[in-house]
C-alpha cells in the first residue's frame, strides 16, 4: 500500500498554468519572466540553448532566472522514455533507483513515486549506499530511507564493507574506490532483485563540469560527449547477471536441459544506467523537491574544493565569473556538437558493418572477415553507385570512422575491457591502405606480415583474384606470452548438494552462495563448472603437451567431435587460448602436475581410460561475451553430417551390445 504523501497537484494552493506547449505548475505569486515560456529544455534535446543576449558575449552570465521551474511529470516520463526500451521476454519489468539523499537524488525519487502514482504501477526500488566512510553514515541514511518511505517508494541500505585493517582516511584514492565499491555494490543489488537498469540523477550541470574536466586534461573527439544518457553499469566488469550478461530468472523462457544443449551460447544484456534527469539543471531538480516537499541532506564535502577535481570545478562556476567560452550553455552545446559528430560516424561504422561478411566461431574465439577491394574508402563508382552525395571523401574522417570499425570488430575476440581507438592507426593502416595513400593505384596488394593490436592477432589470409575478389582476414586472440597464463580455481562443490543430484540444478545459482557462480575467463567466455570431486580443479589455457595425453583419453564419437573442431575452428596458434578444465595427478603433491579431462567450448570431455569413470559427474555452463555488432556466430559442437551420422550408427550398434550404456549426447553440460 503506498503511503500518503505531498504532491504539489493534490495541492489545491498550488495553481496550474497553460505555457503552451508546456504546461507546469507555479505556487501562488510566481510569474514568468516575457519570453520564458518555452525555455525548458526538451528531453529529445537534452542540452538548453545558450543565452542569445548580443550585450553579453564576453563572459558567461551569472544571471539566473527570476524562478526555476519544477521538472514536469511529463518531461520525466519522456526523457525516461526517449533512453530506456524494456527488455522483450521480461516477466516484470524493474527500475532501481540510486539515491544518495542529495537533492539531486531525491528530485529523481520524487518524479518516480509520481510517474507510479500517476500508471498505477509499483516499478522503482531505491537503494541507498552507506559508504562508511564517516560517523552518522549510517544515521543519515535511514533518514533517507524513511524519506522515500514518505514517499511511497521501497528502498534498502546498501552498507560498503572496507578491507579489514584499512583506514579510509589516509586513502589517496579513497573517492575513486568507493566509486567502484559503490557500482559493484548497485549492480549486485539490482542482479539479484530482479532489476534491468538503475536510474541516477545525473544533470546538465554534472554534464558541463564533466566537460571541462575532460577540456582540462586535454581529451578531445569523443571524450567531449561528457556524460551518456544511457549505458552499461560501470565498474561491473567481470560480474555475471550485471556487466554485460544476463541471470536465468530474468525471462519467461525456460533454459534448454542438458540433453538440449548442442553448443555455446552468446550472452546478452546486462544491467543499464539511465540518466533522465540529464536535461535539466540542477536548480530545476531543487525547484522540484521544494515544490515537492521532499526532504533533502547536504553533504558538506561536496563544497570543499581541495577533495576532488569536481568540487574545484563547482567551486569556480560558483564564485568566479568565466569567460563565455567556458560557461555551462557553451561546453553543453560542445557535449553535444561532440554527440552528433560521434552519431553519424557510428552510424557510418554500422552501415560498413552491415555492408561486410564477417563470422565469430564462438566455440574458439576466432572472427573471419571478408570484403572486397573498393570497401573502404569506397571508389568514385561505388560511391556514385550507392548513392553518396558528390561532395569529396573527407580521409581523415574516414580513418577514425575506419578505426572505430575495427575496434568493434577486435572487441569480439579481445580478452580486454576496452581498446581505445587511438591505438589502432597501425590496424587501420594495414587494412585500409587506400585511407593513407588515396592517388597510389592497388595499395591495398602490398604485403602485410600479421600483427598484434589490442590484444588481438590480425593476419590477412587472402588477397582478391578473378575467381574470389574479397580480402580475407582472421582476428584471434593474441597468443599467451611466455609468462602469461590465465588461471582459475573451481572448488568442490558443497557436500549437500552433491548428496541429492537431482536437485542440484533447481536454484537460480546466482541467488545461493552454494552453487558455483560463472567466472569470465581471459576477457571471452563465462564458464560455471560444478566440480564433483573432493579437490580444486583448474580452468587454464590448453597446451602443446596436453594433446596427445587427451586424445588417448576420448573414444568414439566424442574422439571425432575434438578433431574435427581442432581443424576446422581452432587453428594453429589460436587452439593455445583455449580453456581446458585440469585436474591434479596427485592432490598431495603439487608437483606432479595436471591433466586435461574436459574442453568446454567443445563440449569434450574424457570417456576413455582409468580416469573417465571418475568425471562422470562434471558438468558445467559455457556462454561466449556478449556481442554489440550483428554478427554471424558459428556455435554448435555436432554440425558435421558425416561425424553425426556415423556417431549415431555406433550408437546404435553398442546400443544393442550393451543394453545397459547411457546415451553420450553431452549430458555434463548444463544451461
């Protein structure tokens, strides 16, 4: 039941009126100032326009105007609309909310409990962090909590656990850590509620200083869209149902079984950040509170400008008057001259997308590439041809739009986070020679040895002829340095499970500690592995000596399944950065060493030798990172006729020998 609580329209003091195309609420005795009525700034167009004042142009005005009005219910509910589409298949669509308390946070929480008042529906859970970082922390926020009880809204305190040991006091970094902390603890919490985005109260006035901040240290280009209205959760990477991936109870659609499961599934999703509050200034989102009545607290090291870079921007805006330049309407207009120059060139990266062949084996990590000769830059015919206007190929322009194509494409197999896009000129070189020498003839036939960029190998395997003109290239991972081994530990799972197999699956694993969780291996695939023995087993990338060893250890079908993946989607060096699953020889001694009884990305698994009857009972998740390009995905483990074919007529044949074998179609893998 939600509770009874102040709105400025139940207010019958409270007077309405018509704007126009706006229409807002002003309390009794407030007038507009000729000419205001349509300066609130859209949500379509989030920035204001910049003061047009012909006697003013020198210096930013410190002018404000005579009343601030509140954030319309409507303005909310389309700036909300305009960055949030809810996921298809989702049971409830759920919003969380960051609310720190501050005026900014509580104006969000306001137009939510009022957009909910105002659809009927109970959508918005707020959670509020406790960074423990001072005495009272934890009072102040209860008292916010009983705030956003007022009105209406559910809510839980989120208390930040420091190391043990740790003075958060002589931390140098101490704001940059509970940041992260922060995030990590948000994206958990909308995880395991059942949230798909968290809502933050980020405006224009944070957008401007961030600007400048980026202005300060030198950024440029797509550094100075400051702050997005929409994108994934930050500070996430490498948690499951949170950063780039999705928890099974999320949809209505119920996961395949084992027995139906035939290859690698690609991850999607993931929890979002939304910004709705972006269009509006800081002094709308007070006027909102106090026309409101909701309740606000002041944190009082937010004006102290020795803590961090920000509170020395705002102290500046605050208290100096700056040349019109630097002012907040013109940095707003260069956030978003910087927005729509980065929009087209993403759109021309995804018309150049569309326009490739390009294909993931998500079973290894491979990514093959072809196009023909004139892709890019494109020729004067082809470019006639598709209908281009005449004015000249911009080729600087074209290199950025060049090396933002490559970035997505090297994201699909990099085990990085990130590759900034100034890295990839030699990338772009090699691809796209025609970019760099526009008036050489057949600069794109010079010889290119492969070369490594952003974690990822490129070697160019096929030059155009008459019978096959496309240039042909393969993106792999690149191979592990001497010294470089990425490495996981999977515990035993818990004796109580393993008591009752049959149960053993029935839990979401995300909401109950004592399942295994998915862990991302080498920056590529989520893997969960439920270890049956009384030991740790290792994930660790496949080696040369492993091979001979795990052939000896398959039969069968299972023996032709490895082979036939081996040399069709794993070659080469590229086979090295695959993940095996490893037990000890000996458990006692560590230096005995390991081997290799499962392949997961090839659904391989030993079933020969003194060691298979003892992993029966292995099973495990394997789910490749989430794509943001569309992109055609190799991902089966049985798409060979012959191999099937011939698998099942033995199958059937020891069928009929052995009355009492089980079936081997994968059942240790489960999803």
């Amino acid at each position: 039941m939600r509770s009874k609580r102040y709105c400025r329209r139940e207010d019958p003091r409270i007077q309405s009126r018509d704007l126009g195309p706006c229409s807002v609420t002003l309390p009794p005795g407030l007038r507009l100032r000729p000419g205001q009525a349509n300066t609130a700034p859209s949500a379509r167009s989030p920035y204001p326009e910049s003061p047009s004042d012909p006697h003013n142009v020198m210096f930013a005005s410190t002018t404000r105007r005579l009343v601030a009005l509140p954030v319309s219910l409507q303005e909310f509910r389309d700036s909300l609309a305009s960055i949030w589409l809810p996921r298809l298949h989702v049971q409830t669509p759920r919003l969380g909310l960051a609310i720190s308390g501050g005026v900014d946070s509580m104006a969000l929480a306001t137009l939510a409990a009022e957009l909910s008042d105002s659809d009927e529906t109970d959508v918005f859970t707020a959670f509020i962090v406790d960074h423990q970082l001072r005495q009272g922390s934890d009072e102040e926020a209860s008292l916010v909590q009983r705030s956003l009880d007022h009105l209406g809204i559910d809510s839980e305190i989120l208390r930040m656990q420091w190391p043990a040991g740790v003075d958060t006091r002589n931390l140098p970094n101490v704001e940059t850590l509970a940041r992260k902390l922060r995030y990590r603890l948000l994206g958990t919490a909308c995880r395991d509620h059942g949230i798909e985005a968290l809502l933050v109260a980020h405006h224009s006035d944070d957008q401007a200083e961030t600007v400048m901040m980026r202005l300060a240290k030198g950024h440029h280009g797509e550094g100075l869209r400051g702050i997005k209205p929409s994108g994934d959760i930050p500070e996430c990477y490498g948690i499951h149902g949170v950063h780039q991936s999705y928890a099974e109870w999320f949809t209505s659609n119920m996961a395949p079984t084992s027995e139906e499961q035939h290859g690698v599934q690609v991850e999607h999703w993931g929890i979002q950040v939304l910004r709705p509050l972006l269009p509006f200034s800081k002094e709308r989102l007070t006027a909102t509170c106090k026309a409101s009545a909701t309740n606000w607290v002041e944190d009082h090291t937010n004006k102290d400008p020795t803590l961090t870079i920000r509170n020395a921007v705002r102290h500046v805006y605050d208290k100096y008057r700056l040349p019109a330049p630097l002012g907040k309407p013109a940095l707003l207009q260069l956030s978003e001259r910087a927005n729509r120059k980065m929009q087209k060139r993403e759109e021309e990266v995804q018309r150049l997308v569309h326009s490739l062949d390009a294909v993931l084996d998500v079973r290894s990590g491979q990514l093959a590439i072809l196009f023909p000769r004139s892709f890019y830059p494109p020729s004067p015919r082809r470019r006639s041809l598709e209908g281009f206007d005449r004015t000249p190929f911009d080729f600087e322009e074209g290199k950025m739009v060049a090396a933002m194509l490559i970035r997505h494409l090297a994201m699909l197999v990099s085990p990085r986070e990130s590759i900034e896009v100034s890295s990839l000129e030699t990338a772009v070189q090699n691809m796209f020679p025609g970019l760099f020498r526009p008036h050489e003839m057949h600069t794109e036939l010079i010889d290119v040895a492969p070369f490594t960029v952003g974690g990822v190998h490129f070697e160019r395997t096929n030059l155009p002829n008459r019978t096959f003109p496309y240039f042909t290239w393969m993106l792999s991972r690149q191979p592990y340095l001497r010294n470089e081994s990425p490495t996981r530990t999977i515990p035993p799972l818990p004796r109580s499970d393993l008591e009752d197999d049959s149960e053993i699956f029935m839990i979401p694993p995300e909401t109950s500690p004592e399942h295994p969780q998915f862990e991302l291996y080498d920056g590529r695939w989520w893997l969960r592995v439920y270890n049956p023995s009384e030991h740790d087993l290792m994930v660790r990338p496949l080696r040369p000596d492993d091979l001979k060893a795990f052939r000896a250890s398959l039969q069968g079908m299972m023996r032709e399944r490895f082979e036939m993946l081996l040399q069709d989607s794993a070659k080469a060096k590229s086979r090295f950065t695959l993940p095996v699953i490893a037990a000890p020889k000996d458990p006692d001694d560590e230096a005995a060493g390991d081997y290799v009884i499962a392949l997961p990305t090839f659904g391989v698994r030993i079933n020969a030798g003194p060691n298979a009857a003892a992993w029966e009972s292995l099973k495990w998740n394997v789910r490749y990172r989430r794509m943001d390009i569309p992109t055609k995905v190799r991902d089966t483990w049985d798409d060979y006729p012959v191999l099937v074919g011939r698998g099942r007529e033995r199958d059937t044949q020891e069928q009929e020998q052995r009355p009492v074998e089980t079936h081997e179609d994968v059942p240790f893998v489960v999803d």
